[in-house]
C-alpha cells in the first residue's frame, strides 16, 4: 500500500471454532479494506498475537476455553489501549452484553449477521464508532431504562437486570407470555425469572410482588 493509498485496517480474529474463523477470515479477507493479521483460538494466544502483530481491531467471541473474551478483553486493552475490541458471539445474554461494554468492547454482534452487517460493524469500530446487533441494541435501551429506575434498583439490590426488567413489566400489568414476547424469550425463561423474583423478594405470588414493585417506583412504564 503507498502512503497516499486508502487505510488497510489490520484484525486479529478470536474464537475456538476453526471453521467459523477461517470461514470469517475468508469473508473479512475479501474486502479491500482489512487484512486478516492472525487468528486466535483461545484468550491467551490473543494477547500474543495482539503483542506480536499489532491490530487495529480485534473480533472477539465470548466462550473461549480458559480465559473467557470477556476477561481477554479487559486484559488486552489493559495492554493496549489504542486497540479497538468487537466481540462477535452466540450469546444473547444480558449479562454478558453489559459485561463486553464494562470490558471496554465498541460492539456486540451476533454471529448470526450476514457479511454486509460484518464490514460494516467492522468499519464502524475501526473508524471509533460502536455497532450493535439490532436486536441487541433494543435490549440494551430497555436495560439502560431500567436501570435508570434507581430508586427501584436501591429497593431491590439483589435482583439482576434482567429480573427487574421482569418485575417492571409485571408492575406494568404484562403476562408472562406477553413479557416472553417484549424480550424475545420463551415463556418458560420467564417463568425461572420469576421464580426466582419472588425467592429474593420473600413473597409468596406474582399479586405480592407486583405490590412490591409498585410500592419501589416500578411499572410506571
């Protein structure tokens, strides 16, 4: 590439499944714009490769033998902190989601994107801007609303984000196949949640807990 030439973006590619790695080397390599440095099949090797071949961005997926691409994450921008971290997973875990962001990733894309939605996620970080799926990006706005309730979050320290977010929409007078549907989940997902809603809250049914909720500020909507 000559000095006046476009900007080649340099990745290193995380994640254990070789075929999926090489399948998105592939697709990723096909674009001018990147050029594939390394792959990595675990956390370890890629704070290595991030150490030897100096990326740009590194696509990092979650469920990694030993370290986790949560814990990988922190660590390599602990080390480099110019590097830019989009993870790229299976997971559509809240936690995990929120998890990424506090580690510092720009983004949170589902594998399930075609190669158009990857450039572009890929491009959007590179240039420092932050992409999500849009399904998790819908989520993440009803998580940020929810935990904009702090006096419901006080109220119920030991309930997850996910279980307020629950307690909220059954405040809000929503059923549970309802609630299944707002957050894309199956109604016995839900049912587990609210099990363990009243375990936490001490309370014997969903017309106590809803009381509860109310009393807290929640399920004003």
């Amino acid at each position: 590439m000559s000095e006046t030439g476009p900007r080649v973006w340099r990745v290193l590619l995380v994640d254990d499944h070789p075929l999926f790695r090489e399948g998105l080397a592939a697709a990723v390599g096909m674009d001018d714009e990147f050029d594939v440095v390394a792959q990595a099949a675990t956390g370890e090797e890629a704070l290595a490769e991030t150490a030897r071949t100096a990326p740009d961005l590194v696509v990092m997926d979650l469920n990694l033998p030993g370290q986790s691409g949560i814990e990988a994450t922190r660590d390599l921008l602990r080390a480099h902190p110019g590097i830019r971290v989009l993870v790229m997973t299976m997971s559509e875990d809240d936690d995990n989601l929120l998890a990424a962001i506090r580690a510092g990733a720009r983004g949170y894309l589902l594998k399930g994107a075609v190669r158009e939605e990857i450039l572009l996620a890929l491009r959007t970080v590179c240039r420092g801007g932050a992409v999500f799926s849009p399904h998790m990006a819908e989520r993440l706005t009803r998580l940020f609303a929810a935990f904009s309730a702090a006096p419901a979050k006080e109220a119920f320290p030991t309930l997850t984000a996910r279980e307020r977010e629950i307690l909220d929409l059954l405040a809000q007078g929503l059923g549970y196949r309802q609630i299944a549907q707002r957050l894309f989940v199956t109604d016995k997902t839900v049912r587990n949640h609210v099990g363990s809603i009243f375990a936490k809250l001490r309370v014997p049914d969903r017309a106590a807990a809803i009381v509860r909720a109310r009393d807290a500020g929640l399920g004003s909507g």
